[in-house]
C-alpha cells in the first residue's frame, strides 16, 4: 500500500525529533521532573538506595544512575542537567520506537503507527526519564517482542527479561504481570507435552526460563548495587518506612472498584457504545450486522473524546486522550475472522492489565492509568488494521484514517503545547542562565523566583562538607549544591511529615547543617517542627524566599 514507507519511517521520526528538541527548551518544572534528577544525584553522590532515600519510587534511578555518571564524567557540574535529561529522554524514546518498528516487520508497513504513536506521547508531557516514562518504554519493548515473536531464540528471551527487569524497577507491580506469564507457559508447556501438539514458541517454559535469567542479570547488577553501600540490615531497618505511603494504603476492592468507576466516569458513552456492540456482536449468530458496522460505529463514538481531550481540555488532557483509541481495537478483534490471538493476548491484554496495576501504584487516579494506556492504545491500531483490512471497504479505511489522523494531531498539539507546572507556551519568555535549569526558558515571574532562590543558595555557601533539608517541595535546590541531602527524600517533605524524626533517629549522620523552609513565612518557628531542630542549637533566619534553619 504504502512503497516507500521504509523511507517514511526514519524522515518523519527525524522531523517530530527537532520539533520536540525545539520543545525541551521551555518549561519550567519546579516539581515532579527535578524530584527524578535530585533522586539519582543523591545516589551519584554516595547516599545508599533503600536505606538513605525512603521515597517508594527510588528504583527507577538505578536506571538512570549510569546516564547521569556519564552526563557528569564530561559536565563537571549540574549546570544545565535538566536540559541534558530533557534531550536524554527523547533519544531513549526515539531508540524505544526504532526497536519496535524494527521487531514489527510481520506487521508490515502499518508498524510505523504504533511505533511513532508512542513517540509522540508521553505522562503529563514531562519529558524526562521517570519511574512512569521508563515502565511504559520497558513494558512496550517486552510486549511487542513477545507479540512479533515467530520462533523461539535465546537471544529474544533474554532481550524480554532484562525489559521485564527494566519495568520491575520502573514500577515493582509488573512483577505480577511476570509471574501470570510463568504461570501460563508452564500450564501450556504441560499442556502440550501430555495432550500433544506444538507449543507455541512464546508461551513456551523454555523462553519463560531464559527471559528469567535475562531479568536476573539485571537484579545481580541491582543488587550489587544496593549492597556496596548499604548492609542487609539497615534495609530491613528502614524498608519499614519507604513502604509508609498513608495516600496508597487503601484496600484491594477501593482501589480495583476505582479504577472502573473512573473509566466510566471520564468515558462513559464511549464505555456503553463498546459494551452494546459486544453484546449485539455474540448474538448476532446469523452475521446479519456486518463487521463493518461494529467497527465504525465504535471508532466514531471514540473521536469525539480524542478531540474534546485533546484539543480542548485543559488538564493534562495529554494523558486523557490516549484512553479512546483503545476500545475499537477490541471491537476490531471481536469481530475478525482472522484473530491475531499473539497480537491480542501478547499485546493488547498485557497492556490493559498493567493500567489497573498502574492504578494500584499510584496515587494520581486517572492521570496515571489514562498516560499508561498508550500501550494498550499502540496495540489497538493495529488490530483495527487488521480488521478494515480484512473487511476492505474503502468507507473503513477512510474511518482508520481519521480516527488515526485526529489521535496524532492531538498527541503532536499536545506535546508542542501542553505545559506541566508553568505559564502557557506564549508566556515563557525569560531565558535561565545559569544553575540546573540553564537553558530553559520560562514565565517571568518563575524566572525571578528562581534567580532570587539561587542568591539564597550563593548566600548560604554550602559545600561538601554540608548536609541540606528543604522543606516544601523544591526538589530542584538540591541539584543547585555540592552539599549532600540530608532528607528522606528530596520530594515534598513538609513539617508536618512524621518520617522526619524516626529518620534522623535511624540516620543520624544525615542531620542537616543548613534546613531551607521553602516559601514558608516566620510562623513556621512556632512550630514543633522548628522547635525541635532550635533546641539542638539551630540559628533561624530570614532569607529572599523562605526561612533557614543553621547548624554549622
């Protein structure tokens, strides 16, 4: 259909490349994508993982902990890191979409869709590598290994596990995921030894196996990792308190209850039309309905929402948008002839499966779980492919052609002007020149925010030597110092917090010499929190933007 397509693949992921570099250069992000630089500098710095940092998130930066060493063995500072990550994480993006074009071949040429759809997404338009970004790249380069998988080979089996390693860091829930996939391949591998016949290469007991020792030599590195700085014990000492997370702790049936109510929630109609269609389809017995109908009549229902989510919306609709494209692609597979069962059971429920894990992961609802069905989505286009192919009526393909060109106009609009944490694209105007955020430009106010913060930090001459607690949420002013951190976690950590005390009751060496109360006002030393820290002979102080507690 397409001849040249091997030639439109590389030209258009050049041109959204540049167009998303241009982008990496506005935005400034106090928040969530400092939290994940500031995490794995902590450990670049000596801080032991599991027992130093108590953040429940922290896995991830075993990832990127070698980016960031090689980042620093040629950029002696963190001058400008948040750009550098910012560019990092769109080669890790481009390298994840070359694989998957590359593994799809038996796909044809429609594999560039999927391919660049995950490229031209990404959670809440933060673009840098985080616990959220690096699962969905891992769980989408194992599942679509798995689902293009024709013969076994050593060589794909362990490619899987160390992808399946790489999420499990991401996010420890995917090990559920592996296990139900053991347990499969055993049943199957059983089943087929003593009722006879061939067993599939990708539910064999043999690629579990090896995609098991895949996965290993990633937790040996893991675990060299972890122990080289911090004993058996003193993880069991702390893991008590990384596991404390009063905002996830809600039972097995609230959470799994929530998930479903929020889909109907934000999709309701589409979630009726779907469900109808289903029904209709079983028992339609006599085919008096022809595919057709069900195809398009769920695809149309579904443009509505990617256009009102992702034209209109303004909350994070980046995330929202990815959720539509998923149900035509079960209508698609309920009502074709030829079922691709590798596609939809490799593919299709995995992906569906670890949105509900994602829910039970996270504490942000609906924003995690609609970012996370990207993966679900990818595999959508090409069951729906498959299906309007099988059908060939031109009316169907000029549907998969809309449905698909609105579903990539959002995700495009979205990434160039969605921004997470700042002023709209049209009012980031003022250039940072110096510090973690150099090069990025951003609101005027923001820019005067950050440049008053950073004479507090010059003011404060902190070294090596110094140990810094910022309390608020301002994970950014950790990466603006040499001095290590001498909190839990470098993500928002107020007075309040009860993990405070038991830590530097676990961790003494970490009591901070210099406590920076981020945009706090003096009323913060009335409190026990101050209190606390002014009887072991901390002197207060009024700085540009907060308050400083001082013990040098």
């Amino acid at each position: 259909m397409i001849r040249e397509y091997k030639k439109i693949f590389p030209a258009v992921l050049f041109l959204l490349f540049a167009v998303f570099v241009w982008r990496q250069f506005y935005g400034f992000n106090k928040n969530d994508e400092i939290f994940y630089i500031s995490t794995v500098y902590r450990f670049f710095q000596g801080d032991a993982m599991l027992v130093d940092e108590w953040n429940n998130v922290q896995l991830f930066a075993f990832i990127t902990y070698p980016l960031y060493c090689l980042v620093r063995l040629f950029h002696d500072s963190n001058e400008g890191i948040v750009l550098i990550f910012r560019i990092a994480y769109l080669v890790y993006q481009a390298a994840v979409c070359g694989y998957c074009y590359w593994r799809m071949k038996r796909f044809g040429w429609v594999r560039i869709l999927p391919a660049l759809f995950y490229f031209v997404t990404t959670p809440y338009n933060i673009n840098s590598l985080s616990y959220n970004t690096l699962a969905f790249g891992f769980i989408l380069l194992t599942l679509v290994t798995l689902s293009s998988m024709e013969d076994w080979n050593i060589r794909d089996s362990i490619l899987s596990g160390i992808f399946t390693a790489g999420a499990v860091l991401a996010n420890p829930y995917v090990v559920l995921l592996f296990v139900v996939y053991g347990i499969l391949c055993a049943g199957h591998t059983l089943y087929r030894k003593y009722a006879g016949g061939q067993t599939e290469a990708v539910l064999s007991f043999r690629h579990f196996f090896w995609m098991g020792i895949g996965a290993f030599l990633v937790c040996v590195l893991f675990f060299v990792f972890v122990f080289s700085r911090g004993s058996l014990e003193e993880i069991f000492e702390s893991i008590t308190y990384i596991v404390m997370d009063s905002e996830r702790q809600k039972s097995f049936w609230e959470k799994f209850a929530k998930y479903f109510i929020r889909i109907h929630r934000y999709y309701k109609f589409l979630v009726y039309v779907t469900g109808i269609l289903i029904v209709l389809k079983i028992a339609d017995r006599k085919k008096k309905l022809p595919s057709m109908f069900y195809i398009a009549v769920d695809a149309v229902t579904a443009i509505p929402y990617i256009v009102y989510y992702g034209f209109f919306w303004e909350m994070v609709g980046i995330n929202y948008m990815l959720i539509p494209l998923a149900f035509p692609g079960i209508i698609a597979y309920v009502v074709s002839e030829k079922k691709d069962r590798k596609l939809f059971y490799g593919w299709y429920v995995p992906g569906l499966l670890y949105t509900i894990l994602a829910h039970f992961a996270t504490n942000t609802g609906i924003l995690t779980v609609s970012a996370s069905y990207m993966i679900a989505s990818a595999a959508s286009i090409l069951l729906l492919w498959q299906a309007v192919k099988e059908v060939d009526k031109k009316q169907l393909y000029l549907c998969f052609s809309i449905i698909l060109a609105v579903q990539f106009s959002a995700c495009v609009w979205q990434r160039v002007v969605y921004v997470w944490g700042d002023e709209h694209l049209e009012y980031l105007t003022s250039a940072l020149t110096m510090g973690p955020m150099k090069g990025i430009h951003t609101s005027i106010e923001n820019k005067h925010l950050y440049m008053e913060v950073m004479q507090d930090m010059n003011e404060l001459q902190l070294t090596k030597d110094d140990k810094l607690f910022v309390v608020g949420i301002a994970p950014w002013m950790y990466l603006n110092t040499e001095a290590e951190c001498g909190a839990y976690s470098t993500w928002e950590t107020l007075e309040t917090d009860p993990l405070i005390p038991i830590y530097y009751e676990i961790r003494p060496e970490k009591l901070p010499t210099v406590i920076y109360c981020y945009e706090y006002e003096e009323s913060i030393l009335d409190t026990e929190f101050a209190y606390e820290f002014i009887n072991k002979g901390y002197e207060p102080r009024r700085m540009r933007r907060g308050m400083v507690l001082e013990r040098r």
